[in-house]
C-alpha cells in the first residue's frame, strides 16, 4: 500500500486522469440508475400503495387494466379476505392556470383498502371531490381547495387532499368516487346495474372467482404494464454495459501504466523485491482509483439529484448505488489483474538492460 500511494503522489496528473475516467464514468452510471429507476417508479407507485397481493380482471383484457371492463355487481361475488374494486381511466385536466395536465383518474371506495393515506387537505366526500397526487401541487402549483376542469367533458373536481407517491403510467393519480369515474369516462350519473369497473384488488385468500375474471399477482400485473418490462431491460442493458466499459477502460490505463514502469519494476526485482509485493502494490493502486473515482461519483449524483427540477423522474435507491458501487470497483479489480501477470513476467535482466 506504501508503494501504491507514493507513486500516486510522485506522478498527480498521470493518476489524477486515470481517476476523473472512472469519475465520469460513474457518475453517468449512477445517474442513469436514477434515471431508470426513478421512471419504473412513476409507473407502479399508485400500485404499490395498494400493498395487495392479487388483482382480478376480465380474462379478455389480457392483463390491461384499462381494458378490463367488469359489472360492478359482480364484486359480490368474489369472496376474500378483503377486497376493493378499482375504476380508472386517463385523462386530461386543467386547473387555474389553463394548463393542460395528463393524469390517471382512480374511482374507488374510500372505505376500502386502496384508498390512500393523506399528507394534506381530508378525503373526498362526493362526486365533485378527489384527492390528488402531490406532484400536481408540487410540479403544476395546483392547490387544495382549487377546482380543476376536465378537457373534453363538462365534470369539474374539487381537489380536497393530497397524497404522496401517488402516479401510475407515468402520469399523477387523481383519487375520486365511482360516481364521479361515470360521468368522467361514460358520461353518466350515479349508480346502478350497468356500472362498470376495470378490476377488483384483493389481500390474502381469495375463496371464490367468477368465471369470467382472471386472478394475477400484482408483481405479474406490474411486470405487464404497456412499456414497463421494456423500459426496465433497456436501462438494465445499459447500464450493465457501462459498468463493464468502465472496467475494460481502467484496465486498460493501469495496464498502459504497467508497461511504462516495466523498467522499474525490473530494477525493483534485481533488488529482491518479489513480484507479489509488487503485483499487491498495482492492485491496492487501481482500488484506491476505483474507489474514489465511485465514490466522488456518487456524491456528484447526489448533489445533482437535490437540484432537478421536480418533473425529471430521478429517485436515488441506496441499494441499487450501493451495489453498483461495489461492483465497479470489483470488476475494475479484476482488469488490473491483467496487469499483475505482466509484472510476473516481467525480467528484471531485460528490463535493465
């Protein structure tokens, strides 16, 4: 370790380089794992606050929520531990303001289980109420208490109360009856036979289901929303490949480095030093390089986390970081292992000479 930390004194500039690579590197990487990781979010997180284990659908919608059209009557049918029935559709709003916001409309029971936990305001209480996600008030300064218009439909809401973590398909969730989901999607008023929902959400055992209803575990249901599972291979690929080009680039400068040393080496072998202090000396090198190249890295994308404006998707994991961490400077590692079988071979008579 001795070596390895005077030589990066002696020669600054050449080690300073080698370190901002793998900076630049990792701090892209990092903040493409926010990136990614914070976009999958904005499509499930509406769902995850469910905490339920299984959803029903008509076994004809192929696992599309919005596809799935179910009586409402048939909710008592289904026999669970518990149960919530669940009504959504898209939408478009516009709030004092006149700007036009795409938002996911949820018509649900408050007294049932899906409903979500407030962070402000009171839970709806008619039709002409909702609660709305945070990021509406947060990115698009709607308020509580403020009435916001539907575009293309004459349904005005009340927004009464705000809640956190609430999107789904990317888009804020908009919490209201299923009264108030009839005039927004069909037009119509109040209740009754012909009242559809687009899925029954259940915790637990599930005794009886329909015949015409398909029971999926919300992690299945997840899985298949339209572009999830792509979105998430795709930033999985790429950054899977960057993690292992920076490996390949590191390496390649400590190997490049190695070879310019041969000579040294050689003097420092002549002298009884064995090449495994030697070979230790390199490897302590590149994980003092790799470490705070990552860890500067790391610190960049945090900082740059705390100043994005609220509509880019970034959320920071510790888990994911932390593991990502750990394994660029492991695979860095192992490319200065290329470099220790050059210092084997090294001879310390052709080297001198």
């Amino acid at each position: 370790m001795f070596l390895a930390i005077n030589e990066i004194r002696h020669s600054k500039l050449r080690y300073t380089l080698v370190m901002g690579v793998m900076f630049l590197i990792a701090y892209l990487v990092f903040f493409l794992t926010g990136l990614a990781y914070g976009l999958a979010q904005d499509n499930r997180t509406a769902v995850d606050k469910w905490d339920a284990d299984n959803i029903l659908l008509n076994e004809e919608a192929n696992n599309n929520l919005n596809m799935s059209m179910i009586p409402l009557s048939t909710f008592d049918d289904v026999k669970a531990d518990e149960k919530a029935y669940l009504a959504q559709t898209a939408g478009v709003i516009k709030g004092d303001s006149g700007e036009k916001i795409d938002v996911s409309f949820f018509g649900i029971d408050k007294n049932q289980f899906i409903a979500p936990k407030l962070i402000d305001g009171e839970m709806f209480s008619s039709d002409d109420e909702a609660v709305a996600d945070s990021s509406l008030r947060d990115q698009y300064d709607i308020k509580l208490g403020e009435t916001v218009k539907m575009a293309g439909n004459e349904k005005k809401l009340k927004i009464v109360g705000f809640t956190d973590n609430a999107k789904f398909n990317v888009a804020p969730v908009l919490y209201t009856t299923i009264g108030a989901y009839q005039e927004i999607r069909f037009e119509t008023t109040g209740t009754s036979e012909n009242t559809r929902i687009n899925a029954i959400i259940t915790r637990g055992n599930v005794q009886t289901i329909p015949d015409d209803l398909e029971e999926t575990s919300i992690s299945s249901f997840i899985n298949e929303l339209p572009g999830y599972s792509a979105q998430v291979l795709t930033f999985g690929f790429m950054i899977g490949f960057l993690i292992v080009i920076a490996a390949i680039v590191i390496g390649i400068f400590i190997y490049v480095l190695t070879m310019q040393k041969s000579e040294i080496f050689g003097v420092m072998k002549a002298q009884g030093i064995s090449s495994r202090y030697i070979s230790f000396s390199v490897i302590a090198q590149t994980f003092l390089l790799a470490t705070v190249g990552v860890a500067i890295g790391l610190l960049a994308t945090l900082g740059t986390s705390l100043v994005l404006p609220e509509a880019v998707p970034f959320q920071v994991n510790i888990l994911f970081f932390g593991g990502i961490s750990g394994l660029m400077i492991l695979i860095a590692m192992v490319g200065a292992f290329f470099s220790v079988r050059t210092i084997v071979k090294i001879d310390p008579l052709k080297a001198i000479g």
